[in-house]
C-alpha cells in the first residue's frame, strides 16, 4: 500500500508514482426551442453547470395544463433542485429518472400554455403523463450526447412557456 515504511531509525514516505492529470473539462450549453406560446408571467432560467449534472426526478403540479415544474439535478455526488416555477394549483405528481438512465425526448401538447408533457429516457422509458389533453401535441429530441441541465421560460400561476437547457461535456487531451 502507500503506508510509511518505518525503522528504528525513521520512516521513509512511500514512493508515489505521477499520475497523469485528467483532461480539463468544457461543456456546450444548448437551448430547446420554447414549448407554449404564452405571453403571460415572468421569465425563469435555471441550470446547473457541472460537467456531469443531470436530470435527476421531477415534480410537477398539473390539472388541464402545466401548473408549476421543478427538477431536482445531480451529479451523482450532489444533488441541487432547480426553483419550482409556476403556480401552486393541482396535483403534484413526481417521477424518478430510473437509474442510470437520461432524458433523450419530451412529449408534449401546447396552446398558449403548457398543456402536457411525457419525458422519454435514453432505453424508451416513458415518465407519467403529466398535464391535459388540450393543445397541438409536439415531440422535442435532445442532441445526441446531451443531457439536462436545467430550464428557462415564462410562468406566473401556470407554464406559459418552457424550454429545456441542455449540455454536452468534452474533453481535450493536455500536452505534459
């Protein structure tokens, strides 16, 4: 092991070898286009900008539409919930990303609000269906390579508008 070797006369610190230093580490950053056409509420950015975060579980207060949503992220170390944004009306109903898993795509109907959304994990899992039948139905399909991050849009009692703010990290080879 790396335990001190020790006699009578003193301890001789082990000899470590040099280990390399990891690559440093950037992230693109990208937003989804806007889901909703509302113009109501005040606008909302959140995301958490660490080279490994990702959407963790979310809870979502819903009834005909998308009242309130927020995500909870992590790096597998730490955990940090975005600001619940919207309003305080319907139910809440939250779901686990399974382990291991990433969102790839978000189903969705839209008006001027959010009506719906399902997200869709990187094995074809679905999430609840979470919200109401009104409005055009969307699917929106993440980047390849891309993860969640976080989310921007509009809200005041309900999600006027929503996108998501999504990364992808890379990492480039330091010359010793």
């Amino acid at each position: 092991g790396l335990d001190q070797y020790c006699t009578k006369k003193g301890c001789i610190a082990p000899i470590v070898p040099d280990r390399p230093t990891p690559s440093p580490a950037t992230m693109m950053v990208f937003k989804t286009e806007l889901i909703g056409t509302g113009d109501g509420g005040k606008n909302f950015t959140y995301q958490f900008n660490y080279t490994t975060v990702n959407a963790k579980k979310f809870f979502i207060r819903e009834g005909v539409k998308i009242n309130n949503i927020q995500i909870l992220l992590s790096d597998g170390v730490k955990n940090q919930y975005t600001p619940a944004q919207g309003g305080e009306d319907g139910a809440l109903t939250t779901w686990e990303v399974p382990d291991g898993q990433y969102i790839t795509q978000v189903e969705y109907r839209q008006s001027n609000s959010v009506d719906s959304l399902t997200f869709i994990t990187n094995t074809g899992e679905k999430s609840p269906y979470f919200g109401g039948g009104g409005g055009m139905y969307g699917l929106m399909t993440f980047p390849t390579g891309f993860r969640l991050i976080g989310f921007y849009g509009k809200s005041d009692d309900m999600i006027d508008q929503l996108g998501f703010i999504l990364a992808r990290t890379y990492y480039t080879k330091s010359i010793p």
